[in-house]
C-alpha cells in the first residue's frame, strides 16, 4: 500500500472514529434531557397547586419579580414541548392567584416559567417521588402571603403543617365526653371529611366517575341536610377540588371542636363484581379483616398521591397516635353501627357490621370518627346510581337519619376545653 493510500485510510479512521464519538455524545446529551409529561394547575381559594410531571427529577430554581408581580421558575434539562405550552391554556379566569402564565425556551438548556399573579404570594415548591402511576412531580403551592388565621382558618392549618408545627394550632385533646343534652346546650358540630381533591382523584370508575368528585357533592348534601336542623353545625375540610393533607383534615375537626368526624369515600377493587356500602372505624389493634387493612393502607397513601412537602411530613401526631382512647373508639363503633343500618336501606350492604383499621384521618382522639364508603365506584351500576343526584341525596339522609339515632340514643357531647 502506498504511502498516500495508507494516509487515507488513517484519515477515514480517524473520521469515522470521530463521527462515532460524535454520535456517543449527541446521545449522552439526548438521553440527558428530562421529558415533561403532563401539567396540571389546581386552583382553590385557600392555594393554587401547579403541578409539573417528568421522566426524571427536575432542577429547578424560583425567584420572583415586580412590577408586575411574578413568580418565575427555571427548568434546568428540559425541552420546551407541547405539554409545556399548553400551560398557559390552563389558567383559570376564576383562580384567585395566578392572572396568566407564559412558558419558553430561556436558553438551550432552561425552559423559563413565568406566573404573573393577582396578588403577593408565598410559594412553596418541592419534589414528589413516582407513586401510584404518577412519575416524577415538581409541586408549587401559591398561599397568599397576607391572609390571617381569621380570614381563613385552613390556611392557617396548612401553612402550621408545611412548617412541621402543626401542634399549636390543636386544642389539647380531652378526658372524656361532657355530660348534657346533645343539641340543646349548644349545636351538635359535625366535620364532614370528602375524600381525595386535587391531585388526588380517588377510585376511578370505569366510565372515568372520579371519587372526589362524586364524595364532594355527597358531602355538600349533608352540609345543607344539617344546617336545616337547627341543633347542628356542619364544617367540611374542604369545599372544592383542592388536596387537604389527612392529618390537617383531623387537625380541622380538633380545632372546630366537633362531636363527630365522618370521611366520605366510595369504595373501589380491581374486580368489578364488588359492591355496597359499608362504615369503618379506627383501630389501635390491627384491622378486623384483609379488606379492611388493604382499604386504609389504599386511604393512608392519600398524602404520597396528592403530594404533601417534607416539612409538613416532619410534623409526628402523637397526640393522635398515643392519646386514641377507648372510649373514642367504644363511641365510633355505636356511630357507625347507626350510621351503617340507614344504609343498609337505601342500599345493599357491603358487610353487615363496622370494620375497623388504622386509618390515619380517623385518629383524633377525642372525636368519634367513622369512614363511610357510600357504594363501590368500581361496580358498573353502583357508578352509575353514585352520578346521580336522586342517590346521593339518599345517601346524605341516610347518614343524617345515623346522626340523630347516634344522639337520640343516649350519644353525649364531645367535651368542651
């Protein structure tokens, strides 16, 4: 081979080796970039959760700017895709927070979010592990950075959870029931717990029926089928499609002081054959059944799904584990028994007695706390009669005709600090 033709070869070599190089690295980089998969903004009137979904962790850094106000988020790795530019379709002329929002390609390797608001807020913004077929989530949480604990009592629970201080905003928790007429010393308080929010959907039927959607409407039902009696109050831990962590749900019914907490669910299995309605109560002592346990550890991983910061995780209820009295429990089994029999007459019961397990939003301890699942959102007919409004309605007066027998059968009001 001649000297000339030896230099050629080496030269193809070396390109070739170069273009494989070159290759290698435009994949390295490829493989580098995070994929945004979906985006989600969850307006409410206490916060507004914006929601970034992704293949893999997200860096990120916030800042903010004036004049306008605006609070801006840069996404380090990312894209700019058709996800991400449909955000701005998103804002809601009624969301209390957020006028509008603008996403674009910053630099060759930052997309740039840009929220301009309605007023000043306090942003919040942390990482949530893939759970339940969620992948990665970057959370931002707006609270208003003005409001005070009177204007709005829940907010005041959140921002106390998300600092891992929510302890103070919890009256110490009572020895026992205060002897006196239910209703006629003072009105029966009542919280009403709707299941899920936000993020957090609940059981999905399979004419895509969202639980929180369907335990929402219940719940406002029996808000108005309370209130007309005019020896009760009822409260509910939330009002609209937000996610309320489960501990601030039973923090809210310890600081409203109610006699009675009732979570309202509809129940799902992967099978479709299941149905009815059943009532749980807490237990310290392991669950009555397989179904029971697997139902509350289902309901437990409501904070993993709808996405609580680890500050507000840091927060240990020790009241609530350590202070869970038998008498409460003794008074959750009679409330639910009574609950569980108006029902059974409107619909088919799931089991004929109160199961019991460790679920988390029924540990207050001084507050009898049932879980009612009102019918199966799995079962095809069930999902049908819980999208209508003739069921629910039943629903709400069977639970209502379960308070006042709870009461008229000898029931005592929850003590009073």
């Amino acid at each position: 081979m001649s000297g000339s033709s030896k230099a050629l070869s080496r030269r193809r070599l070396l390109q070739g080796a170069g273009a494989m190089w070159l290759l290698s690295v435009s994949q390295v980089g490829l493989a580098a970039v995070s994929q945004v998969v979906a985006v989600r903004v969850w307006p409410a009137s206490t916060y507004t959760r914006v929601t970034v979904e992704s293949n893999r962790v997200l860096n990120y850094k916030q800042f903010a700017l004036s004049n306008p106000e605006r609070v801006v988020v840069d996404i380090e790795g990312v894209n700019l895709n058709s996800v991400l530019k449909g955000m701005s379709a998103q804002i809601r002329g009624d969301d209390p927070f957020i006028k509008s929002a603008r996403v674009g390609q910053f630099d060759p390797k930052t997309v740039r979010m840009v929220f301009e608001l309605k007023q000043n807020v306090k942003p919040q913004l942390f990482a949530l592990a893939p759970v339940a077929g969620f992948k990665e989530r970057l959370v931002m949480d707006l609270y208003p950075a003005n409001a005070t604990d009177i204007q709005d009592p829940l907010l005041a629970l959140l921002e106390d959870y998300n600092k891992g201080d929510l302890e103070k905003q919890v009256p110490p928790a009572q020895s026992g029931p205060q002897p006196g007429k239910a209703g006629r010393d003072r009105p029966i308080v009542i919280m009403l717990d709707p299941g899920h929010g936000g993020e957090d959907s609940g059981a999905v039927g399979k004419y895509r029926t969202r639980e929180k959607d369907v335990v929402l409407q219940i719940a406002r039902r029996l808000k108005a089928l309370i209130d007309r009696e005019g020896n009760m109050r009822a409260y509910m831990t939330r009002n609209e499609d937000v996610f309320i962590p489960l501990k601030v749900r039973v923090a809210k019914a310890q600081k409203q002081r109610a006699d009675l907490f009732i979570s309202i669910h509809a129940d799902a299995f992967t099978s479709r054959q299941p149905s009815g309605s059943s009532v749980f109560a807490l237990s310290t002592k392991g669950a009555t059944s397989t179904a029971a346990k697997l139902l509350a550890d289902s309901q437990n991983a409501s904070d993993l799904i709808g996405g609580v910061s680890k500050s507000g995780d840091r927060y240990v209820d020790h009241t609530m584990f350590d202070m869970v009295q038998s008498l409460t429990i003794t008074d959750s089994l009679k409330f639910g028994k009574a609950v569980l029999g108006r029902l059974g007459r409107v619909n088919k019961l799931h089991k004929n007695s109160v199961e019991q397990a460790g679920f988390a939003v029924l540990k207050a301890p001084d507050i009898p706390s049932i879980l009612v699942e009102t019918a199966f959102i799995s079962n095809v007919e069930e999902e049908r009669k819980l999208k209508t409004a003739a069921f629910q309605q039943e629903v709400a007066e069977s639970i209502l005709a379960g308070i006042k027998a709870y009461f008229s059968d000898g029931a005592t009001l929850a003590r009073r600090g």
